[in-house]
C-alpha cells in the first residue's frame, strides 16, 4: 500500500525526471540549432515548436509606454516596457487575463554615466539649489541615461497556442536577430506571477 508520504516522494520524482527531460530536450534543439543553423528552425523535428516571434514586431517601437525599472550590479541597464494596443487597454481597464494578441515588449539599455553639456546643465542647477560640491558629485555619479541596446524581450498572448506556458509566448531579439531561447526557463521564472497573469511590470500613470 502506497502511504501518503510516498505518493508525494514519487510525485516529486516524476516532476524532477520531467523537469530534467524538458531540459535536455531543450539543450539538444539548441545544440541543434547552434549546429545546424536555421534549416533547424525550417523544419523543426516533430514535437519542436516554432519560435514564438521569427522577426521584431512591426512598428514595436511606437507602441506606448507601460512602465521603466532599472536592474542593478552587475547587470546595469534600464529597461522600458512596452504594450501594443490590446495590451495597453487591458492595462488601462485592469483586465486580467490579457487577452488574446496583447504582446508586451520589454527593451534594455546598458546604463550611461552622463557627461559633457548634459552634466554642466546638471551641475549649474544643482549650484543655484544649494547643493555642496560634493552632494554635486554624487549627485552626477548617480545619474544616467540609456547606452547601447543589449537586448529586447517580448511575450505574446494566445491563450491556446501557449497554453502549456501561460498562454505566453515568450521571445528574445540582439540586434534586432531572434535568440535561439528556452521558453520553459523563461515561463519557469514568470510562473510565480500566477495571480497577475505572470506579467510582472504594473502600469505606471
Ligand atoms: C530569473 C527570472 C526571469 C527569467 C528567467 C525571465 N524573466 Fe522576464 N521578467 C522577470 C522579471 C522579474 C520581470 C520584471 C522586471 C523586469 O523588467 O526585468 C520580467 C519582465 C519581463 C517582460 C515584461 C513583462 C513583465 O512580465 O513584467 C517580458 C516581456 C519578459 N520578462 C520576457 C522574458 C523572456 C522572453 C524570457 C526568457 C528569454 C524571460 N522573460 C525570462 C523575470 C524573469
């Protein structure tokens, strides 16, 4: 007879030879894909999945503002979060579920100490404030503008064809080329944020 503790040990069990079945499926088709190339993602063996996005979304980058974050040492950048249409209304009137074709972008930027004019500018306010010269100081230390892109981010509502992570999909762009991702790692950290549709960012007004 199975006792109460050993159906949870063997629960447990499975869950973790699942877990390490996704990643070595996951490792091998990447493996594949850094061997082979994009005749891998061409034809991708049964069971694959396409990639969530092939290329950047048109006109991504007029789509509206949601919200800013910056991540500290030793990533460093500051990022801007971005909705098309469907998800900035469902932001705007606080549904939950997004619905189907919202499509949240997430943008980064190496953080870039400010300098030259901007600094000078900067400087000559603080001086009239009151400011000492080193209050001044720290105050330059501390500011920052966005550098060069590192990499942009995207997931994209179909409650159907991503069911199995959310009802996201999830993709990632380097100059402006598609990564080759484990969608699983990344649903892996978003599957917390259950209860707001594993979309972390909140609307900022
Ligand atoms: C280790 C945890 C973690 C992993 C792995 C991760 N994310 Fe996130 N993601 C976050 C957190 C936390 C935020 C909110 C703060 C921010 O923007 O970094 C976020 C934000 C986002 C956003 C903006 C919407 C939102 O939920 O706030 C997108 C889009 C996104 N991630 C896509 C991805 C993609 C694509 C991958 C896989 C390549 C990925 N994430 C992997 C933690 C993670």
């Amino acid at each position: 007879m199975m006792t109460e503790f050993n159906r949870q040990t063997r629960g447990v069990r499975l869950g973790v030879r699942f877990a390490f079945g996704v990643i070595v499926a996951s490792l091998t088709l990447a493996l594949a894909v850094y061997r082979f190339g994009f005749p891998v993602l061409a034809a991708p063996p049964s069971g694959a999945t396409a990639p969530t996005l092939a290329s950047l979304p048109e006109g991504y980058r007029n789509w509206a503002l949601i919200s800013v974050a910056s991540v500290g040492s030793p990533v460093n950048d500051v990022r801007a979060k971005l909705g098309n249409d469907i998800a900035i209304n469902a932001y705007r009137q606080g549904t939950i579920p997004f619905p189907d074709g919202a499509i949240i972008a997430r943008l980064a930027w190496k953080k870039h100490a400010t300098s030259g004019e901007t600094n000078n500018a900067i400087r000559l306010q603080a001086t009239q404030a009151g400011l000492s010269p080193d209050a001044i100081q720290k105050l330059l230390d501390e500011t920052f503008v966005a550098g060069p892109a590192t990499n942009i981010q995207f997931m994209v509502k179909d409650s159907k064809k991503y069911a199995s992570t959310g009802g996201w999909g999830f993709a990632q762009f380097t100059n402006g080329k598609p990564d080759s991702i484990v969608v699983q790692a990344c649903f892996a950290c978003h599957a917390p944020g259950k209860d707001h549709d594993f979309v972390f960012t909140e609307y900022a007004p």
